[in-house]
C-alpha cells in the first residue's frame, strides 16, 4: 500500500496539462472505476445503497485532513442504470460543505474533473442550500430551482466546450487521487 499523501497539489490547472492520448483517458477511467469500486468495498459498513425506479446508487461518505489542517469531506458515489449505463463520481469538498472538486465518468472512455472555486459557494451549492433550509416548497420555488440549476448546467457545458473546465484528466491524478484517499476515513467511524 503507498504511503497516503496529505494535500491536493497533484490537482493543476487544465491550461497547464497537456493533451492527452485515447489510451491515457480510459486508463484513467479504468483506475477511477476501480478505485470507486475499491473505496464502496473497503468501506462497506457505510455504504448507503438506495433503489431508484431507473437505477440503484451507492454512496459512500468519507472525511481527512490535508497537510495544510485544511479539513475536506469526499463523497464517492456509484450509479447503475437500468439501461446498462453507468456514472462514478468522486466529490473533493471543503469544511464550508462547497464542492471545489468533482471527477465524474459516464463512460469507460475518460474521466472528467470539474473544478469550483471553493472561495464562495457555487450555483448548484446555493440552490441545495435553498432546498435544505426550506421549510416548504411551493410551486414557484421549485419552478427557481429549476431555472437556477439549468442555468447552471448551461454554464458548466460552455465551460467543457471552452476547454476551461470539466476536462478529461490522465492516470498520473487519478493514481495521486487514490494516494490522498487512503488517509480518508468513513465519516460513521471518526
């Protein structure tokens, strides 16, 4: 087992990466599945599985503390359609619960990372916000939600096309991502 590491510097900027090959995408995809796999399994315990009407889900809550004290949450959750498709994620976020990194693969051809800017909440952090400290929810709240997380959505898909944001990353991030997991603990057992 290698030595866990403390801090996320292995995490740069997608302007200072270089272009990746069809080969180096889906060995990352391979090593992110496994390592979803591999964190669901030796966290068991706390796994949550929940049936959906069009896919089953896992989801897996950890925490750790970086070098720097800085303390974040990891959420690595599994997803299994019906239809055969599937979706894993890695959710990287800080002790303000503000999501500064997610890794998602919905296929076995590339892993995508998603970065935030941790300073303030993102779009879709406030719109949950808004959800959670509701105490109801009538029809033209909901109707906001809605348009907020279009919105959103829109954004982080011109983003990708722009090439600044949700862009694939290499098995080098993935093998120093699965290196800082190994200090994470399941959130039940801390």
């Amino acid at each position: 087992m290698k030595e866990p590491s403390g801090n996320l510097d292995f995490i740069k900027p997608f302007e200072n990466q270089k272009s990746l090959t069809d080969a180096e995408k889906m060995e990352a995809a391979y090593r992110l599945s496994a390592l979803v796999d591999d964190l669901l399994l030796r966290f068991a315990d706390y796994t949550e599985i929940n049936d959906h009407t069009d896919m089953k889900v896992a989801v897996l809550q950890l925490k750790m503390s970086l070098d720097d004290n800085e303390k974040i949450s990891i959420s690595v959750e599994s997803h299994f359609y019906d239809d055969g498709s599937m979706c894993k994620l890695i959710f990287l976020t800080d002790d303000k619960n503000h999501t500064k990194h997610r890794y998602h693969m919905e296929s076995q051809d590339e892993v995508l990372r998603y970065d935030q800017d941790a300073s303030e909440p993102g779009e879709i952090d406030l719109i949950l916000a808004d959800i959670h400290n509701s105490d109801t929810i009538d029809e033209e709240a909901l109707k906001g939600f809605i348009a907020r997380t279009k919105n959103a959505s829109k954004n982080q898909q011109l983003e990708r096309r722009l090439g600044v944001n949700d862009q694939p990353v290499g098995p080098y991030e993935i093998d120093k991502l699965t290196q800082l997991l190994e200090g994470a603990e399941a959130i039940g057992a801390i």
